[in-house]
C-alpha cells in the first residue's frame, strides 16, 4: 500500500501547479484538425535514474521488475507496459552519450491513460530515491500557418532567376508589390539581399540540413534531387545495415510514427524544404536560398500537426549522428524539458547548429527549443521590414529575451504537398523566418566549412540590419523584438572577404537586392567558394559594437 509522505506530497503539489501555469498549446493557432485537450501526453512520460535499469539478457529489452519493491509496486500500479531509452548510442558519439548521461533517460509507457493518471504516475514514481526527475512528455507544434494566393508576376529583370513563380518570393527580391499584413506599404528592399548573395555563394552537395518537420515530399520535381540519401542503408530490405538504429531509413526516418514512411502529413515540411532548397532555374516553381545542400527529412510532427518532445529529442540526435550541419526547428511548445535540453546539449557540444522559431502567439513568452542555450532563435518580419504584429492569418511574432535575429515570415510562398502543380500556398509564421535563416547558415558553411557553431551565429547576428522596423522596438543594437536585426544574406556572405565595407553597407539605406550597383568595386567573385580574389579573410574584424552594451549573444547564453 501507498503511504503518502511529505516528500511526495510536496512534489504533488508542485506539479500540480506546473500544470495549471502552464498555458494549453494554441490549438487553434494552427490546423483546425488539432484537437488536443492537454499540452502533454497522456500515455507516457520521462524519467532519469541515478543508475541504469536493468536489461533483460534474453530480449535486450529494459525489465519492468527493477528489483525495488516500491517502485516495482508503482509500475504495477499505473499499468506501465514499456520502459525505453529515449536516446539510444547506436552511430552517436560514446564519450558525450556518456558524458550527458543520455544512457540513463527513459520514456515510460502506461496502459489506460488519462491527465489525471499521468500527473498521479509522475508524481509518485518521481519520489522514489532511484528517480533523478520525472516530467510529462510535453507536445508542441508547426510554427507556420498555410494560405492560398494568386499573384500576378511582375516585369522580369536580370540576374533573376528562371524559376517561374520566382516573382513571388519577395523575401529574396522584394520589389514592393505585395501587401504588408499590416495594410502598410512595402518598402523595395526589404528582404534579404539574395540576388547579390548568389554572386557570391550558391552552396555546396557536401553541406546538409536537417528538416525536423511534418515531413517532406520527397518526390517533387523541385525537391526530388534535393532529399538527403542514407548511402549506409539498402532501401526496402528490412535490415538495419549501417546499424544507426532505424531499419530501412534510407530517405530520413519518422520520428512520429516510428517509420521509414516520412511523408508529408499537412504540407508544413514542404514548405520549409522549398524555402530552404527548391531546385533553381530550372523554369518551374521557385527559387531554393540553398542551391545544392542535402534536405534530411527528419519527420517529427504528427499529421494532426503535434510532436511529442520525444519525437524531437530523437530527431536531434539522429540528425547529428548522420551527418547534418545545420538543424532547422521551424515548430515549439510552450514548456521547459530537461530531456529535450539533453539532446540540444549533444547537438551544441558536436558543433552542430540548432535554429528555432519563436513561435507566434505575439507574446514575450519562452518557447522551446528557441529558449535553450545555443539554439538561434529567429522572429519574423512582414513585407515592410517591420516585426510581423499580425500573419496573413493573426497572431504575431514572438519577442523576448532569447531573440538572435529576424527574417521574412509573411506570406512565404512554397511548393505544396498534395498538387505539384499548384503553386499559389503560401505558409506564415515564425517557421518560415526560421528556414530562411537555416539556408543562409548552410550557405556559410559552403562557403568555408571550417565555420564553427559559433562562428555561423556571430556571422549571421554581426550582418544582420539593425533599426529597418518600426523604431518604436527596433532600437540601436540588439532589442527584444528584433534580436541583432534582420539578417542579410549578402552581407553575411561578403563578411569573410570584407568585413569594413560591410560595416558601411549596414548603414545604407535598403534598396531592392535586383540592384546590383551596390557590389564593391574591383572584386573578383568565385561563385563556388566565395573567396575575393584581392582580400584576405579576418574574423578579428568581426564587429560587436552593434550588440547592446555588455549584453552576451543570446545563443550562447
């Protein structure tokens, strides 16, 4: 029999009051079919022990009978069926698996579960000495809401690209023609600079980026030749072959469904891939930022647009294990997990960076994974340069205190997951921004891909235009609601080659990145890997006086 001791009761109570601080998710923020009650699963949770559970020799699988009368009494009690390692070592690094204790953290699995059985389970298992921590496996969702739209293309100039619906992608050549959410004026120029930055870099087949999504549809005619392929895997033979823990994940895995099958489920995905590295010039659909990295399909959204935190914790660490440069999170919940903290911390100390959005409730609240150390967080702008106070469909950016830059996120045209001949759908939100900050990041690394983690931050946030918005919150240096500015991909670029003249173009007036006038003079580019002919690299040149006084960079806090 259960006895209830002050230690348990207390940790009841304190639980208790996470759950009612915490805010439901916005379930009608995003898809209509999202019908979650809770911001949690109902029917598994996390733990940490002190110690390894013991592991059958027969099966390999983890024994429900622990040896401890008490805890084995309360897994009997809540019904648990199955205890997992949330994190398996499988081609993962030994030496920080071991380091992050990641072989000590479990997801339990009970039968019959409600949120009263859940909170009751983890509150009562979590008083046992073995348990470090015990906490719900919270969910979290897309940060991008779909639309539909026809615009009419404009004149054509040169150096754009052939991509037929190019003329729509104003957040790569904004020539003032589509409508801010706001009703105010777009501002020609307000974008990020993309025509001059392909003078420089196009991207590199060596570079990879991991799309943690709803999933991709990999056979597009503009994505088909993108998909990052698993060369250690046989497809379709039922055999795990280079032995990294998922059989047959041949084109990325689904972390939500635990399958090979990562297909699309609500179109999300898609348009983060499209933004990121639709095939260009190619006379059809639009223009990719990347021209030539892999897409890695890491699914982790279910099709009702919901992941659990254990789907993107796997992701994580998948995506690192197989080779991804850059991780793009275009989705977060609203709640705080030392699990989900566990696999960003194997993802930061690998080197690998993390991109998030911070979602769009309008709010100044933490959101996660944008909130945790090392991850850049990334805000969006509307057509206007200003912060989007309102998407094509309400809400708004975002705003607190981990903010590193922002990007375009207004009414990001994309390809779309059920017609690949429709081209009108468009996506908003804070998703969006977030892909287009992972392209240029990619970009980087083609461009010198001895580029650390830090060093793609300090790049991006050191280029970024400061005080383009409204001057209400765009202030000198960093701010809340525009981190260090929105970025500019030219300028990121050129950084390398020329950081003096890129301290002066920062403080230009915008003009539409068709114009190419304002490429520096007498400089002659390599395309492929970006270097000046006629200057040397100096990454002590790097300029910090734009930050606000004696405040770090938000990513490495």
């Amino acid at each position: 029999m259960f006895h209830f001791t002050f230690k348990y009761i207390m940790r009841k109570l304190i639980f208790i009051f996470l759950i009612c601080a915490s805010v439901s998710l916005p379930v009608n923020e995003m898809a209509g079919s999202d019908k979650r009650l809770t911001n949690f699963s109902t029917v598994s949770f996390f733990i940490k022990t002190n110690k390894p559970l013991k592991v059958s020799e027969a099966t390999g699988e983890i024994l429900l009978n622990t040896g401890i009368a008490s805890l084995d009494e309360k897994f009997s009690e809540f019904n648990v069926k199955s205890i997992k390692l949330v994190f398996g070592i499988f081609n993962g690094d030994r030496d920080l698996y071991s380091k992050l204790e990641m072989d000590r953290i479990y997801v339990v699995t009970i039968d019959g579960g409600s949120v009263n059985r859940i909170e009751d389970a983890i509150s009562e298992i979590g008083t046992e000495d073995i348990i470090e921590f015990a906490e719900p496996n919270y969910i979290g969702i897309a940060a991008g809401v779909k639309g539909t739209d026809y615009v009419t293309a404009f004149s054509l100039q040169e150096k754009i690209p052939n991509d037929r619906y190019f003329h729509k992608q104003w957040y790569l050549n904004n020539d003032g023609s589509i409508q801010s959410s706001s009703s105010t004026i777009s501002i020609p120029g307000a974008d990020i600079n993309m025509l001059n930055a392909w003078e420089i870099e196009k991207g590199s087949e060596q570079v990879i980026v991991a799309i943690l999504d709803s999933g991709i549809r990999d056979d597009h005619p503009e994505l088909r030749n993108r998909i990052w392929i698993n060369e250690g895997e046989i497809p379709n033979n039922g055999i795990d072959d280079d032995r990294n823990g998922y059989t047959d994940d041949h084109k990325g895995w689904d972390f939500a469904y635990d399958s090979k099958n990562n297909y699309d489920g609500f179109g999300h995905g898609t348009n983060i891939a499209s933004v990121i590295g639709a095939e260009t010039n190619n006379l059809i659909g639009f223009a990719g930022i990347d021209q030539n990295a892999q897409l890695m399909n890491c699914k982790n959204l279910s099709d009702d647009n919901y992941g659990e935190y254990i789907w993107w914790s796997r992701s994580i660490k998948y995506a690192v294990d197989n080779g991804a440069n850059v991780i793009n999170m275009s989705e977060g919940g609203e709640d705080y997990s030392r699990v989900l903290k566990t696999a960003i911390d194997y993802a930061n100390s690998k080197g690998v960076l993390v991109l998030s959005a911070m979602m769009n409730k309008g709010d100044g609240k933490d959101y996660y994974p944008a909130s945790f150390e090392g991850v850049l967080a990334v805000g969006a702008t509307d057509t206007d340069d200003n912060r989007c106070l309102r998407f094509t469909w309400g809400g708004g950016s975002c705003y607190g205190d981990h903010i590193g830059v922002v990007a375009p996120g207004n009414k990001i045209y994309g390809l779309d997951y059920e017609d690949i001949n429709n081209y009108d759908v468009y996506w908003s939100g804070t998703s969006q921004s977030t892909a287009i900050v992972s392209a240029i990041a990619s970009l980087l690394i083609s461009q010198d891909n001895s580029r650390s983690r830090l060093d793609l931050i300090d790049i991006i946030t050191n280029t970024a235009r400061d005080q383009v918005g409204d001057p209400r919150e765009d202030k000198p240096g960093w701010d809340r609601f525009y981190g260090h500015g929105r970025v500019d991909a030219y300028l990121a670029l050129l950084f390398q080659t020329d950081p003096l003249l890129v301290s002066k173009l920062k403080n230009e007036p915008l003009k539409s990145s068709s114009d190419l006038n304002n490429k520096p003079k007498n400089k002659i580019y390599e395309p492929n890997n970006a270097r000046a002919k006629d200057s040397k690299s100096d990454s002590s040149k790097i300029n910090r006086t734009n930050k606000r006084s004696n405040r770090p960079n938000p990513a490495k806090r």
